[in-house]
C-alpha cells in the first residue's frame, strides 16, 4: 500500500506540471508583443499563429543564425514552409509559449502554403531521379582527364583544355553544393555532408560554411540592398543608385562606403562585369578563408581540412606543367571557364527590383518573385543552368530538386498572374542585356561627381530598379 501511494503522489507532480505547460502553450500573445521580442537575447517567432521563444535555439539552428535574426518578432509560416521538411514541424513543441489573438493569412501566403502542400503529396520534395548520380560521375570523368592531360601530354593545347575541364569540374560542383545545401542529395545525413565537403572544400575549394550562411541570408532578404550579401559588391559594383549612400551592410556588418574608389571603379561596371566575373573564384577562396578563421565557424575541422586538401592538389598539379606561361594559362582557363557559373548567379538578380530594410515575412511570396528572373531555355539545356532557369520556383521552393523545377513552373506562372505579380522571364541573352543595361545606368550615375543620384522622376522611374 505504502508503495502504491508513493505511485500516487509521484503521478500527481507530473499531471501539474502538464497542466502548468498546457497553460502556459494557451497564452494569449498579439503581433504588437510578438515585434517587441526581435533580438538575439529575447527571440520569438510565430508559426501558423503559435508563438515559439527560440532564444536558446539560434546558436544550434542548422541553418545559422542569420534567417532567425532577419525574421525575428514576425510571423514566419511561408519562410518556415519553404526551408524545412515535415520532420521539422515534431520539433516545434518544444518552443511553444502561447497563440497569436490576431493571426491572419493572406490570399497569396494561403494559396502558397496550399501549393507547398500538393506537392508533398505528389512526393516532389523526395523525387530527385539520377542528377545526383549523373553530376558526380561527370566530375570524376572530367577531372580524371584534366589530370591525365597534365601528366601524359606534353601540347600546351591540351594543357589549356585541362585547365578549362578543371573549370567544368568547379561549375559542376558548384551545382551540387547548391543542391546539397538546400536538401538532401544523397541517402543519408553523413553522405550528404560528405559529398559536401568532396565537391565543395576538396575539389573547388570554397567553404561549404561559408557558402551556407551566405546563400541562406540571400535567400531570405532576396535583393534587400542592406541586408542580402548578393547584391553586396562595393566597391566593384553597384546595381543602384541607392547605395551610393554609403549603406551599411547588416551581414557584413560594415558600411559599404561609396567612395572616390568606388566612383571610380562603379563608373566603368559594365565594362568590367565580365573580366572580373573571370576572376571572381578569387573572392569566393577569400571568403571561405575569412569565415574558418573565425574559431565557432560550423564544422570548423572538417572544412579546414577540405581546403587545405585542394590548396594541396590544385598548386601540385599546376607545377607538374613546363613552364610559367603554361601554368599561368591553365589557372586563366579553370577561372574563365567557372566564370560563367559566376555570371549565372548575377543573371537572376542583378536587373530585377531591389528594396532597402530588413525582409519581412508577410510579404514572403511577393519578395521572392519581385527580386528574380526565370531564364528560359529548351529542356536539352537544364544542365548548363544547373537549375537556376527556374529562379522563381527555386526561391519559393529551396528544397525542390532541380529536377523538379520544370515541372512546377506552370503552376508558380499561375499563380502569380492569379494574385498580379510579376513572373519575370527572358532568354540567356536577354538576362545579359539587362544586367548590363542595369550596370550601365549605376554607371552613369556613378560619373555625375557633384551628385551622383537620378536627376529628375522621369529619369528615376525608366532607370531605377526597386
């Protein structure tokens, strides 16, 4: 009897204390106390009108901290839709502190959250057919005979094909750190991880780490002047007249002076677009350098280790080469020929509209369309844009293969004529002209030295973009 009481009173403190939590999960909070708890010390977000404190989850979040920070004190239902699997919503209790009294859903976040829906049913999120499969074995052919046309020939003509091979090689990893970042590539958590650190780190020697934080912060702000990385390029360039004004930077958490420097070099942008895009590995080796110096960088040893690995390969094979004119031309080649993925990525982003101030995330489906550019192109083509084509439906479903993108796109153009939004799309040619038209008309701007801004409305309104 003595132990069936004990039994009894140890079963009453567990009952009060789920009746003190449930409580606690009924508490009544409204958006206006929700916007007060928006920093790193005190942060609260709302899903589907429950509130979470994640204050103690931002250093653990897997995907940095930078999305919770952007977002925090809003609703974040659409952007919490977008980057996280079904298993991420079991998750949640945990945080749960109390209900929103004033939750609205808009007719397009509804119609998006629907959408997202249909297509986990139709399995789209799990089926990624072989482009894993068929990009890996491309890397291993590829570079196999870079290193084959190094060692076993001696005509500077096939050295200067291995360079450019070796280009293709950093291109196609490049598309698989993309994928692997945004969803699971291969079958399990290690392999994924793994594949990232080979293709990234070893191979192309870029930081997965640094590539994370980088890609979720534009993803989340999308084409925000002060706070996507992006679209962040001064002193080389500007894509609008509105960072002539020395704006500071909320991820680099600088100010991006616009001065007789950034004038100069700002002046000529459309000039220099394309040469220094050749070149623009170089900056991508820097960053991935600056962030693993930092010691709470993610998986700082593992990545350390990853790029020392290609800082030991790549200079080994260039000095196997005859002489300096040939190693010269070989890492010309590998840059030239990765170049163009570099342009890609500005292509989607650089013409299309631009806004100042942090994201916001009731207008999630409005910003993500508004700041990109589809490229159109023949199915037979998919692999040169390594899915970029599909830039709308890649910013509103980051976790969609790639190979799934085409498929979706007629329902995303629906649906953004449905709610009048633009769904922006042009040829490759076409995106180059205006990115260029777009840098020349910063340029411009740029050489008025007494005031480098539009000169009158009918001038902002042809010339600005956001």
């Amino acid at each position: 009897m003595a132990e069936r009481g004990g039994e009894a009173a140890g079963g009453e403190r567990p009952r009060e204390e789920e009746r003190a939590t449930m409580s606690a999960k009924e508490k009544q909070i409204t958006s206006e106390e929700l916007r007060l708890h928006n920093s790193r010390s005190d942060l609260w977000i709302s899903i589907q009108g429950k509130v979470y404190d994640v204050t103690d989850w931002v250093k653990d979040h897997p995907g940095g901290d930078i999305p919770l920070l952007h977002l925090a004190g809003q609703d974040v239902t659409d952007a919490f839709i977008a980057f996280h699997p079904g298993s991420a919503w079991a998750q949640l209790d945990r945080f749960l502190i109390g209900r929103l009294t004033d939750y609205q859903v808009s007719d397009i976040s509804r119609d998006y959250r629907n959408l997202a829906v249909d297509f986990s049913k139709s399995g789209l999120f799990e089926r990624k057919e072989h482009v894993t499969l068929y990009t890996l074995a491309c890397i291993v052919v590829f570079f196999s005979v870079a290193v084959w046309g190094v060692l076993r020939s001696g005509s500077a003509l096939v050295h200067l094909l291995s360079g450019g091979l070796i280009g293709v090689v950093w291109t196609l990893s490049g598309w698989m750190g993309h994928d692997s970042g945004h969803y699971r590539v291969m079958p399990t958590r290690g392999l994924n991880r793994l594949t990232q650190i080979l293709a990234g780190n070893c191979l192309a020697g870029v930081s997965i780490a640094w590539w994370k934080r980088n890609h979720n912060a534009h993803h989340i702000a999308c084409n925000s002047l002060d706070f996507d990385p992006d679209v962040q390029h001064m002193p080389i360039f500007a894509v609008s007249s509105k960072q002539f004004e020395s704006l500071k930077s909320y991820f680099y958490d600088r100010k991006m002076n616009f001065d007789a420097v950034a004038r100069l070099l700002v002046s000529h942008q459309h000039w220099t677009f394309y040469p220094v895009m050749c070149l623009a590995r170089i900056n991508l080796f820097a960053q991935s350098v600056i962030v693993l110096a930092q010691k709470n960088a993610p998986n700082r040893k593992q990545e350390l280790l990853g790029i020392l690995l290609f800082w030991v390969w790549y200079p080994l094979l260039v000095s196997r080469l005859p002489n300096w004119g040939e190693r010269l031309m070989f890492i010309l080649s590998s840059f030239a020929v990765t170049g163009i993925q570099h342009v890609q990525f500005c292509l989607n982003h650089f013409s299309s509209s631009v806004y100042l101030g942090a994201p916001v995330a009731n207008d999630w489906f409005e910003k993500q369309t508004m700041g990109t550019l589809n490229i159109t192109c023949s199915p037979w083509m998919d692999w040169f844009h390594g899915g970029l084509q599909f830039q709308v439906e890649h910013h509103l479903f980051p976790r969609l293969p790639r190979c799934n993108l085409r498929r979706i796109s007629p329902l995303v153009r629906e649906l953004c004529k449905k709610h009048r939004l633009p769904y922006s799309t042009t040829s490759f040619w076409g995106a180059n002209v205006k990115i260029v038209s777009t840098l020349r008309a910063a340029a411009l701007q740029a050489r008025d030295l007494a005031k480098p801004v539009p000169r009158n409305l009918v001038w902002e309104a042809v010339n600005t973009h956001g």
